[in-house]
C-alpha cells in the first residue's frame, strides 16, 4: 500500500489524496505551516493520519525554532500546536497528537533544547508506528463480527489511506480477508468529497478486495434486498456514552442498518475517544466551503453558483444505534465504553464482546 505520511531526509513527504485515484502525486512538506495547510485542504485526511500528521508538523515545527531557552522553546512549541490546532475541528486525533507532542517537550527539559528537538522526530515516528500496530490488533478484534460470505456496506475512506497504514472499519475487512473469509464490501461514495469513491474503492481494488461502488442514496436499496449483512464504519470523535462523530451519511446508514436489523459497527483507536465528553450534541462539527457542493472538484459546476449551501462534514450517529465500538482493547457495547476511562482491568475484561 502507498504511503501516506512520511518523514524524507529533512521533510515530511504526504500523499496528496485530493488527486486520488487519479494521480499518486506527494507533496513536501518543509515547515508546519505546509502541513496545517495539507490537513486544511484535505491532503491528508481520516482522524488516525490527521493525528499522525499533526504530530510531525510539531516535529518539523520545533526544528526552525532558534533559541537555546528551553521556556521560549516550549512556548514556540504551543504557538506551532495552537496554529495546527486550528485547522480541522471534529477528529479528536489532531488534538490528541498536538498534547502528547506537548507532553514530551515539556518531559524533555533536561536533555536540552537540541535534543527535545530529536526527541520530538523521534515520537512523530513513533504516532505512525503505533497506529499500524493498533489497527491490526483493531482488525483481530473486528474480524470475529464478519462471517465469512459476508457482503459489508462501508462510508466515506476508513482505510490505510485514513490512517498510519492497514485502517479502521478496512482494517477489520482486510482482517477477515488474511483470515481466508470471502468477503465482499459495498463502498457508499460519500458526497461531496467522494472519499467513498475516490478512496476506499481505490485502495481495496489495489488489494484486490471485492468492492461494488453505490451512490449514497441505494444503501436503503441493498440493504431492502438483502445484499449486504453489516455496516462498519470509522469514527472521527465518540463521546464516553458511545455517541459517534463521523463522516456526514453515517446517521443514515445506522437508521438504515436499525431498520433492516443488521449490525452497525464503529472501528475506532482510543485516540478517538474524547472522554471528556458525555454526548455527541456537544462535538464541534466542521462546516466546509459550499464550493464542494455546488462544483465537482472545481471542475463542473453542478448548481447555481449563488445558491444558498449547508455543508456539514460530519454528522453524528446516537449510541442506541450501534451494536458494537472495536477498539485496540477489545469491541465494547457503546454503553460500556466509559469503562475504558474509568473501569478496574476486571470491570473491562468482563465488558469485552467475546464473540
Ligand atoms: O473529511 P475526512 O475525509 O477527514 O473524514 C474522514 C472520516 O470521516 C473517516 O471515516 C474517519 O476519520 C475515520 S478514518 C479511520
């Protein structure tokens, strides 16, 4: 699979997904301000990659800063997550990446601005590192819920290209593809940005994954025709009640899921938890330009130009609809999530969906 973000010698090099399918184009990324422009402009994208992304930037960000005063390199460390922290607002990752990069610089003082500096290289490298980790042990976990013969329905791009590598909700796909299940997927191609279409039928037709591409709108149709058997999807924020921020659509595939009594699954890494919050009303959802509605990729114009938008990228689906939150630590009923934050080992242990 292509890489999606990478250290290169002195730069970050990140696969401009924009272009995708049709060029597999990088750009370099030389400060961090060339990455907080990438994660505005969806270079990169996917709550795990815009995570890993952030911390780099910081990585790239802390090199030009020229003091040997560790107090104002810490504070050019907050200035540099401030101005990241402003790019994308619902993917809790980013945030998650920008404090434990905060973290090692403030646990770094002793060795030295020039050496929080490796330090902080060193972690960005470890972010990419874990995450692929992560979704393979999230993947074990997921692939119990596919039998094989299953056909999936999956929205928006939850895959290697949203992540480190291997995915989330296609982690769990690609899981119960090596475990030898014959498993077919159906890819919603996920208006405005299309990162259905453009991405996850991409990059499960380069794995050679059986993937049907639909619009949005025949889920409803497959699903009444008995053609597809689970949904599994990624997440971009859950609350601690289990309420889950992702791609806008994904509230209609749950009620769509809950209507036909097939399961509806979220993939997520405990970075995507914002245990902070108790319900989804309370997750900042971002609003995009309405350019992406009423024009195809800048190309073709596709409604008045001055016509009134609403372009929500996000929507959020209640807890009572989804059957189950995989996790690196195991799959938990929504309502059970909490303990993850709050529970004893045992407590957890005894949540953990066994089958
Ligand atoms: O706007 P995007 O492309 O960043 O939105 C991505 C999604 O909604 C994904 O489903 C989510 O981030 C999970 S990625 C593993």
């Amino acid at each position: 699979m292509v890489e999606v973000i990478e250290w290169k010698g002195d730069h970050v090099s990140m696969l401009d997904q924009r272009r995708l399918p049709v060029e597999v184009t990088y750009v370099e990324c030389r400060n961090y301000l060339d990455v907080a422009y990438g994660i505005k402009e969806l270079k990169v994208r996917g709550a795990p990659a815009i995570g890993i992304a952030a911390a780099m930037g910081v990585a790239l960000g802390a090199r030009d800063i020229t003091t040997d005063n560790y107090d104002t390199f810490l504070q050019g460390i907050e200035d540099i997550c401030a101005q990241l922290a402003t790019t994308r607002p619902t993917a809790v990752n980013l945030f998650w990446g920008l404090e434990r990069m905060k973290r090692v610089a403030a646990a770094s003082r002793s060795l030295g601005v020039e050496k929080a500096k490796q330090v902080l290289y060193e972690e960005s490298q470890r972010v990419k590192e874990e995450d692929i980790a992560i979704n393979k042990a999230m993947g074990r976990y997921g692939a119990r819920f596919v039998k094989d013969g299953y056909s999936i329905l999956t929205h928006c791009n939850a895959g290697a290209l949203a992540t480190g590598g291997y995915g989330t909700a296609l982690g769990v796909i690609r899981a119960a593809v090596d475990e030898g299940k014959k498993i077919k997927v159906y890819a919603d191609e996920t208006r405005p940005v299309l990162q259905g279409a453009r991405l996850t039928a991409w990059e499960l037709t380069e794995d050679n994954i059986d993937v049907t591409l639909i619009t949005d709108n025949m889920a409803g149709y497959v699903m009444k025709k008995g053609m597809v058997h689970m949904a599994v999807v990624g997440a971009d924020r859950i609350t601690k009640r289990g309420d889950v921020a992702n791609k806008i659509g994904t509230y209609s595939v749950a009620i769509l899921c809950k209507e036909h009594g097939l399961p509806f699954y979220v993939a997520a890494p405990l970075s995507t938890i914002d245990f902070s919050l108790e319900s989804g009303d309370d997750i900042p959802i971002e609003e995009r330009d309405s350019e992406e509605i009423t024009c195809v990729f800048g190309k073709a114009q596709i409604a008045p130009v001055d016509v009134k938008t609403f372009n929500p990228a996000f929507d959020v689906t209640p807890a009572r609809y989804v059957t189950a939150i995989i996790t690196e630590k195991g799959a938990f009923r929504p309502e059970d999530l909490y303990l993850l934050h709050d529970g004893t080992p045992e407590q957890i242990e005894a949540a953990r969906i066994k089958d």
